[in-house]
C-alpha cells in the first residue's frame, strides 16, 4: 500500500438508538462524538438509523405482500375472455 493516501482504519462504536443496539467495529468513518465502551476505552460513536436490531427483515415484522392476489384481479380486468 502507498504511505500517507489511505484514510485511518480503528475501531469505531455504531449505535442504533431507536433498538438500543450498539456494536463495536473497525471503520474509517471519523466522529467527534466519543463514547466510553464495556472495556473501558472511550472510542468514537456513530449514530445509524437502522441496524440489524431495528431493520424489519431482520427482527420478521416485514410485510408480505399478496402478489398472487394482484396478478388475478389484473388478469380478471384486462386478460381476455
């Protein structure tokens, strides 16, 4: 890798405030907000809006839709007789 070109790579706190879900990972995203973590050390904190936690794919309260439904009232209405 070249010297001096890349951006630095540590490890960063993302929060998801609204499921209460925080993790700890490494990223080049920069914050000036801190946060102290379990270990002890303070880390920076990025704030996200959706997480794993709060996304509805993944917690299963994601909603289905009938397309089954869709298709015959289209084909009821257009298709031929």
């Amino acid at each position: 890798m070249k010297q001096g070109i890349h951006p630095e790579y540590r490890p960063v706190v993302f929060r998801d405030q609204s499921a209460g879900y925080a993790f700890l990972t490494r990223s080049t995203v920069t914050s000036e907000r801190t946060v102290q973590w379990e270990d002890g050390h303070v880390y920076p904190v990025v704030d996200v809006d959706v997480s794993s936690a709060s996304h509805p794919f993944y917690t299963g309260r994601m909603r289905t839709l009938d397309t089954a439904g869709r298709v015959e009232r289209f084909k009821r209405r257009y298709g031929n007789d």
